[in-house]
C-alpha cells in the first residue's frame, strides 16, 4: 500500500523525530553548491538549499552532524523549526527518490 506524502506530513514527521530533523539538515545540506558548504553562505537565489538566512548556522551543523552521525538534543531542537521551513524541498527530494527507486525496481523486474 503507497503512503501518501505531502508537506505537511513532512513538517509532521520532522516535529516528532530527532532522526527526520537530522536526514532533513542532511539532506539539504547536500543540496548546496561546493562553494556555499565550504563558506557557509548561499551564493545562489535558485530556491534550492540553505536560505541566505539560514546557511551560516544550518551547513556548520550540517557537517557535525555528518562529522559525528548525531547531534546533541539541545541542537536538534534549535533545527527542529528551521527544518520544517524546507518542506517544499524535503518533498521534492523524497519525490525524487522514489522515482529514482520505481525505475530501478522497473529496470531489476525486465
């Protein structure tokens, strides 16, 4: 049975979970350009990634928590509402995912 995800369900998963606030930073994080990791800015206005308001803050975590694989409680809570902002994003990631997963089930079944 397909579950149905939306923005809000997103939002939902990340005000309940430590591990869904920690794979959304991720996740974001790996949308920034090379330059904007290594800086702590965002160069781009493409709507994707970090906003320029959030960047200097969100990529330091980001890449303790890559650093580490977990991030102090206290911390997860600062992120926890920053998190829920990129749920437009979020969305499209995990779209994207499971078409990338549909077509790769597609092409082990022919």
């Amino acid at each position: 049975m397909a579950t149905f995800i939306d923005q809000q369900s997103i939002r939902q998963l990340i005000a309940t979970s430590d591990k869904a606030v920690l794979r959304a930073l991720v996740a974001i994080y790996n949308r920034q350009t090379a330059a904007e990791q290594n800086r702590y800015i965002t160069v781009e206005k493409n709507g994707i990634g970090f906003s320029a308001s959030d960047a200097s803050t969100c990529s330091r975590y980001a890449k303790i928590c890559l650093t580490q694989g977990w991030l102090p409680l206290p911390d997860i809570e600062i992120l926890r509402p920053v998190m829920m902002k990129y749920a437009k994003q979020l969305l499209s990631i995990a779209v994207s995912n499971e078409l990338n997963n549909l077509c790769t089930t597609e092409k082990e079944l022919a």
